[in-house]
C-alpha cells in the first residue's frame, strides 16, 4: 500500500519543511523526524527534495551518503524502512560492519560486536577462536532471509558464507543456528552500544552418541551422552525411555561431563532424552537430544604381534554402515590410551603399531595389550570391536 502512495507523489507533492537537519542523526534512511520509522510523508519529503522542489535539508536523514541529494536508491531503502522498519536496516548495517572487520582482520573490532553476555551453546565469546581464525579469512558474507524482532532481541535467518586465505576449504551455514557448530551469528540483541551477537544463550551443548560393541562374548549397544559448557556445572542428569536416570561425571578424557547408559534395547531413531544441568550459580537448564542412528555392525579386527610391533586388520563393514565416515584404531595398555589413528579412510584395512611415530610407549615382550576398531557414522555414532593381545 505504501508503494502506491509514493507512485501517487507525483499528484501530490508537498513540501515539508521545517524538519531540521538534527534528523541526520538518525541512523535510519527516510527517517527524517528521528522517531524511528519511516512514514508515508518523509518519503513524499524525501521525492520532492529529489525532484528539487525542497532542500536537503528538509530531511538530512534521506541523504544516507551525505552527498546532498536524494536518489532512487535512497528512496527505496527509505520506503523498505517504511515496509520492514528502521530496526531492519540497523541490523543489516550490524552484518556489513562484521563482514568489515572479519574482511579487515580487525580481532578486536570483531570481538567487540559480541554482546558481553554472549552465549552459544555452552560457548562464551572466548571459546570461539576468533584471534585464531580472522587473520585466515578471505571474505565473509552474511545474506538475511528474515530478521524478527522481539523486544531488544531479532532473530535473523540467513546464510553465512567464509572464504580463507589459507587453502581451508570455503563453509556456508544456516541461521539460526540450532545445531550448535556455528558462533550463532543470528541471535542479535539491542546494547546501549548498538546490536550486538547474542547467541542462542543455551549456556551447554548436550549431545547423544550410540555405541555399539560387537566384542566377542559382550555384543550390545550403549548410549554415550555428554555436555560441555564454559560455565560451571554441579550435575547433569540424563533420562530418557529405556535407562535409569543417569548422573553424568567429570570427563578426563575429553572434557566436559559424560556418562554410558545401556538401554534394555536400542531405542528408535528420533526418541528424545533430556539432560537435565545444574550449574554452579544455581540456575538449571533442560536440553535434549534425539538418538539419530545405531551403527549395525562393527568391523573384525585381527591382530598379528611380532617383534616389537604388531600388524592389525579388520573387514572393511562400511558398504553395510549407512553414512560410514571413518575408522578409529587404538591401542591401549594398563595405564591408557598407547597409540591411536584417527579419522582413517574407509579404504584403510590394515596398520602397523607405531606407523606415524605418535605412540606413547613401546610394545614390550610379554605384555598383555588391547586394541580397538571403530566405525564411525555422520553422527558420530559408533560401532567397534576390542580384542586383547599378548606380545610374544
Ligand atoms: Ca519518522
Ligand atoms: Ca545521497
């Protein structure tokens, strides 16, 4: 409707005068009174400037690049504003200043567009590598799909794309970020400083893994459930259909908390459990997580000690695993992890003990051993196959 009016100015032009130049002020295009919206009036203030029946400084505000004329283009963003509101084009100046400093490398300038109260999945603003990961980027481009705006929070979708300088390959993501693996670019909120990237403020990440362990004489699957936050947590709670609620413990492997629950049977793809976390200063959040997939089968692995080393192989189960990614092989004596290879491709079916030089120790003469074969899925979930060995 508003379109239509400015298609009528031509019938019905009135000259406003009398809104000072103080407007400029206002960061919103057409905003000539600086009340923060952009009426049917400014934009007609805003054509007859352009059609030089008024001054620029009828509305400082409609001459966004300060050039002392108006212009279709400023027009038309001013009469987005009339549609979409001043607000929007606020947060669409916030994303052009990121894509500034993220382009600019400017870490400190980056960092300072996050809100101090920023959170993301467990991650504060420190967890995010940014010192680490600006310098490498190439370009980043933010395109918005939809901004709503609640109060002094928006909720912006769209997509964001990163090119580095460094061979890493190019990401694109969606927002919003639900998953967890992004910096929650689309939860903005208002500060006394301008928008801010707020994050979902989900202050833990709580994920679900199966398990699988085809082992000889202990074939059963397991859920693996973990958080991991910045903040403090007293105790986690997973529950869910088919286990005992389930206190999670202090991970020292990885970090975070973890706990292994098996249930009676695996339960369908879908089925929801919660994670119920309490953190130090007393407050509580409820997250969940769904079971995605149960790996079928886990590879045979066969172990060959010779002197000093050892030759492992297993089948290849990947055509019967839907979604295979990887192998995982460690090996492990009385005190822990020895030596392991990560992340191998599916085509690997075979390595000798210490083939990359990362073990930790030796393989010594008479000593009792294990070792593990893992299939991975694209969720992570896992089967594998543990077998004891003795150096001879
Ligand atoms: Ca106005
Ligand atoms: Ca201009």
């Amino acid at each position: 409707m508003r379109r239509t009016a400015i298609t009528m100015t031509g019938a019905a032009l009135v000259v406003i005068l009398g809104l000072g130049a103080g407007a400029a002020s206002a960061q919103c295009t057409g905003d000539c009174g600086g009340d923060d919206s952009v009426t049917v009036d400014e934009i007609l203030t805003m054509v007859n400037i352009a059609l030089r029946n008024a001054a620029v400084t009828a509305c400082a505000a409609g001459d966004a690049n300060a050039d002392g004329a108006i212009t279709i283009d400023e027009i038309l963003t001013a009469v987005n504003n009339a549609l979409n509101g001043c607000t929007a084009q606020e947060i669409r100046a916030f994303y052009a200043t990121l894509k500034a400093r993220a382009e600019g490398h400017d870490v400190e300038g980056f960092l300072a567009l996050f809100a101090k109260d920023y959170m993301h999945h467990g991650s504060d603003v420190s967890q995010i590598d940014i010192p680490v990961v600006l310098p490498t980027i190439q370009t980043f481009d933010f395109t918005i799909t939809g901004i709503v705006i609640a109060g002094d929070t928006a909720q912006v979708s769209g997509t964001g794309t990163v090119t580095f300088n460094n061979g890493r390959p190019a990401e694109s993501w969606a927002e919003p970020d639900t998953t967890g693996d992004g910096p929650g670019f689309g939860w903005l909120k208002k500060t006394a400083d301008g928008w801010r990237i707020y994050g979902d403020q989900v202050r833990a990440d709580a994920y679900l893994m199966t398990g699988h362990n085809t082992s000889p004489g202990d074939d059963h699957y397991f859920f693996r459930a973990r958080t991991e936050s910045s903040q403090p947590i007293t105790s986690v709670i997973f529950s869910g259909p088919g286990i005992p609620d389930t206190a999670l413990t202090p991970d020292p492997r990885w970090g975070g908390f973890t706990a292994f629950a098996a249930p009676s049977s695996p339960t369908g793809v879908g089925t929801e459990y919660s994670f119920t976390i309490n953190f130090a200063d007393g407050t509580q959040q409820v997250l969940h997580d769904t079971v995605k997939s149960w790996v079928p089968t886990a590879p045979s692995i066969t172990i060959t000690p010779g002197e000093g080393t050892a030759t492992f192989r297993w089948t290849d189960v990947s055509p019967s695993v839907p979604g295979a990614s990887y192998y995982w092989l460690e090996v492990q004596d009385d005190r822990g992890d020895l030596w392991q290879l990560d992340d191998l491709p599916l085509t690997r079916t075979s390595a000798v003990f210490n083939e990359d030089g990362t073990a930790q120790g030796v393989l010594e003469s008479g000593k009792s051993y294990v070792a593990a074969i893992t299939i991975f899925d694209q969720y992570d979930d896992y089967a594998y196959q543990r077998l004891d060995f003795t150096m001879p």
